[in-house]
C-alpha cells in the first residue's frame, strides 16, 4: 500500500534507545521495527515527529507564506510578531529524531501551543480532531498570508529589468519552441531529462525583477524544495531582446560555469559515506521573457520541480518583503540532497523502461497502426504526443493513455507545412523536445490507372509523401538542435516494392516514402538520427480502411 502504518507506542519508546544526533539515520532504520505490517510503504523522515507530538491530529505543511516566515533573516521575531505566545519557533534541523525531541519538548513546556514554524522549512500544528486540526493549520497560514501583505513592503524584489519584461504571447511561443531543445541537451548532459515549460505572469514577473540576480543563486530553503530543484537555479542574464542565437551561446556558457560550480559543491561537503554524485546539470532554467524550464527522469517530475520552484519564488517575495531572505544553509542543503535516506528512496524506485525519458510524435494516431503504435510506445515509457486530424480520436488515445504527464493530443493536418511546424513546437514546448517521430498518417484509394484522377493522386501524395516530408523536416531539425540524435520511422507498405493492379496512385506514394528512408538516413546519420521504414502488409483491427474502404470490399 501507499501509506505505513505504525505502532505509536513503540515509537515512543524509542526515545530509551537514542544515542544523540549524530546517530538519527539508525533510529529511523528502527521505525521499520515499528510498522504493523513490513510489506506497507516505508516510513517518512517525518514520522518520528508526527508520533512524539502528543497529539491525537499533526499537519506537517510547506505554505509559502509561513517559510517565508521560516526563511527570513529574523524569522524568529517574525514569528513572534505574527503568532505572539501561540506558535513557537524551532532553528532549522534536518527532518529527523532529534527535530522531533525537540518540538515535542516545546509543547511540554508550552501545552497551549499551537503549532511550530520550523527554521527554513515549514510549519507543524495539530488539534484534537482532524477537523480542528485542519482549521487549525488553515488560522496559521492565512494568518501569515495577512501578516507579509500588512507589514510587507511593495515591490520586494524591486522594479521591472527595461527589455526583461515578458514577451507578448506569439513571440514567447515561438522562442519558447526555439530555445526548448536547446536547454534540454543541457539539462540532459549526465542523463536524458523530460522538460516542463511555465511562462505564467508570476514567473515572467519574479525573473524580470532587479533584485533576482541577487537572491537566486541563494538557492531555494524548504527540504522538499531543493531536494527536487537542486541546490539553485540557472539565471540567464540576458533580456528578453537579445537574439534567440546570443542567449543559447549565453546559456551553454553559464551551463558549462553551472556544472563548474556543482562539481565544487559536491567536493567541498561530500566523504567517504556520501552517495556518488547524481549529475551536474540544473533542474531549474529561467529565461527572461519566455519563462521557466524545470527538467526531471519523467513529466511528472519535471513538472512537480518547476511547481516547487514556483513556490520558492513566492517565499522570495515574500521573505524580502518582511526581511531579507535567508534560506538553509549551503552545506546543510547537501547534507538533504545526498542524505542516506534520500538515496534509499531513489534506489526504491522501479526499473525505467525501455523508452523512459523518450519524446515520441506519432501522425495518424487516432486509430488503426497509429494508436497501436502510440499505446505500445506509452506501454515501454515513453511520453506520447498523439497527433491526427480528427483531434477527438486524438484525444480519446490520450485520454485512455492517461495523464497530460503522459500523452499529450495534438491536431494536425500533415498535408499543411504550418501544421506540421506547429505540432513540432508544441511537441517541444510539452515535453522540452523530440526523440521519435512515426510518421504513420495514410489513407488509400484503390482505382485503376483509368479511373484514377487527379484528386485521388494529389491526396494520397499530399498526406503519404508530403506530410512525411514535413514532419521530417521539422522533427529533424528540433534533434538536430538538440544534439542527442533521435529516430525517425515511416510506416510504409508492402505496395512500395510489391505491384498489383488498381494502385498507381497508392503504391507509387508509398514507394516515395520508402525512397525518403533511404535518402534522409544518408543525409541525417551524421546527426546521429536513424531513419527507418517498416512495410506492413494488410492490417485489419481498428483499420479504416478495412472498416469501410476499399478493404471493406
């Protein structure tokens, strides 16, 4: 199951068999003594706390407006100012046993507590009920959301940067779609990352600010922050005005600095016991006037990360408001980062499959090969964009795909060059790039040579031979940018190399896309993309042209 379920009592008495700080990591071995059944979810780092507070109901929280609190310079008299007598203050500790004794021995001496605002990190609170609990917490937090709106100052993070500004929406898409590959070959240096792309007006906003060279590469404060946006963020230093070309040159060398300073940080806090180093490369990219790339192993973490970071922009503003901001600091961020623990619940995780971390665009895949392209593909791990004319089929295959994080529906019509384009930058945009392309849209029109006009040979040749085309061209030139090479398949037929009557029109396109193979794999192998063809022979299941075309005959 998802959640652990543990003896209190015995927890409890654990407190007889602690030895000091020092030794946390092998009191939180012992909880596993302490769970009903061992084949449940391991225990959280924080459920040593949650089970010495004496109390029937603890939240355990991350609100933005109380790690403001939490993160300010004085948090402390902060928290005095904002809650008086009824909430204490606890200096920043790791999550552990020791956090624990030492809330538990803020309540015996204050049982009218509250709750408590965690140095750095957050806010506790508890009631009787889970009901007054949750009120409880709920007072706390709009009680600090209202404390930084009345005693904080405007513009925290001062005025807006000249050319830092957001771009109008068009401009932004479409340097969005540019730089997207890009910053993924350098989020993907150590290991391939899956991109998520926010350009909301809180991010615009924060990254336009004068003040966020300064607080930005203070990193983030909150465990469960940092732990997912690593240690800082990269800040282009750019305006949004600069060409597309200047700020990718600028970013690959603040990426190159980035990896520099990393290594630096792992070797200045890392010994013997100390997990090896999990790559070197941001999870966080800010760009002025496109927005925040957040890069993760898959969309959910990608995305989860730039979320968090969202987070942390709202505890910047506010901690600046009422203070000045001072997160966590450095050494105790690594001390999380590459914490024992942590390592143990990487190392939980299930085995990636076999096309974990893999963009794929699939044409036509609203039905026949297409969708059972695209379900096989989403099956081995890979993220899906499901592109088809009919963009209800298409969102059907998503759908029963599942999640956004998972498959993405997109309509196009392959036969309009502008479509083609726009369904590769919205691949991009998505997901932060394009590793696979199948190019699988097709319809056929079975006449002979005399019955066959011109309209019957310009459609079939417009989605089959130029539609593939298009989509080549544009996938291509996205791997290219990228620089990590990528696959490109057309599904063809048996009718490109095998004769019959009644297909000049059909047999002839299909022959255009196998000789297509041959040219674009000559001409992109180079580029490390592998260009392939496979020639079904007649598919029937979910086949519309065995449903009701000339198949059905």
């Amino acid at each position: 199951g998802g959640l652990s379920a543990l003896d209190v009592d015995r927890i409890r008495k654990l407190k007889a068999a602690y030895r000091g700080a020092e030794h946390e990591d092998e009191m939180h071995e012992l909880l596993d003594r302490c769970l009903f059944d061992p084949k449940t979810a391991p225990p959280s780092i924080d459920t040593s706390m949650h089970a010495l507070i004496a109390r029937r109901h603890v939240d355990h929280l991350h609100p933005d407006a109380v790690i403001s609190i939490a993160a300010s310079a004085d948090g402390e008299a902060l928290t005095r100012r904002c809650y008086g007598d009824e909430v204490a203050w606890v200096p920043w500790r790791r999550p552990g046993f020791e956090l624990a004794l030492q809330i538990e021995g803020l309540i015996d001496q204050n049982p009218g507590l509250r709750g408590v605002v965690m140095g750095g990190h957050g806010l506790t609170a508890w009631g009787a009920t889970s009901e007054e609990c949750e009120q409880n917490s709920l007072e706390l937090i709009h009680r600090a959301t209202d404390f930084i709106v009345s005693e904080g100052r405007d513009e925290p993070l001062g005025s807006v940067r000249a050319g830092f500004e957001g771009l109008p929406e068009p401009q932004r898409l479409e340097r969005a779609a540019v730089l997207a590959p890009f910053v993924r070959a350098m989020a993907s240096t150590d290991f391939n990352t899956i991109g998520c792309w926010a350009d909301d007006e809180l991010v615009l906003d924060f990254i336009s600010r004068e003040g966020t060279p300064s607080v930005v590469p203070l990193g983030t404060s909150c465990p469960d922050h940092f732990i997912r946006t690593k240690v800082r963020p990269l800040l282009l230093d750019l305006p949004a005005t600069a060409s597309a070309e200047y700020q990718v040159a600028r970013l690959a060398a603040l990426h190159l600095e980035y990896r520099d300073e990393y290594r630096a940080y792992y070797d200045r806090y890392a010994d013997k016991s100390t997990p090896a180093m999990r790559g070197a490369d941001p999870a966080i990219f800010l760009i002025p006037g496109v927005g925040m790339f957040s890069f993760g192993s898959d969309a959910q973490t990608a995305r989860v990360a730039g979320e968090f970071y969202v987070n942390a922009m709202n505890v910047i503003r506010g901690s600046e408001a009422l203070s000045s901001y001072s997160p966590v600091p450095e050494h105790e961020k690594f001390k999380v980062e590459y914490w024992l623990l942590e390592e143990a619940k990487l190392r939980r995780r299930p085995t990636p499959k076999k096309l974990a971390g893999k963009v794929a665009l699939i044409t036509g895949a609203g039905s026949g090969i297409g969708r059972a392209i695209t379900r096989l593909m989403a099956d081995e791990g890979a993220l899906v964009i499901v592109s088809d004319i009919d963009g209800e089929a298409a969102r059907q295959v998503a759908d029963e795909i599942g999640s956004a994080d998972l498959a993405r529906a997109v309509v196009a019509d392959v036969t309009d060059e502008d479509g083609a384009r726009r369904a590769i930058d919205d691949t991009v945009r998505a997901f932060g790039g394009i590793d696979i392309l199948i190019n699988n849209a097709g319809l056929s029109i079975s006449k002979s040579l005399f019955d066959t006009d011109e309209s019957d040979w310009d459609v079939q040749y417009d989605v089959m031979a130029k539609g593939s085309f298009f989509f080549s061209k544009y996938a291509a030139l996205k791997m290219i940018d990228q620089g990590t090479g990528g696959d490109i398949i057309y599904i063809v037929s048996k009718n490109a190399i095998v004769a019959g009557p009644d297909n000049v029109a059909y047999g002839s396109a299909k022959a255009s896309q196998a000789h297509q193979v041959r040219l674009l794999a000559a001409e992109l192998g180079e580029h490390g993309i592998r260009v392939n063809g496979i020639n079904p022979d007649g598919v029937v299941r979910d086949s519309g042209i065995f449903a009701n075309g000339w198949g059905a005959e």
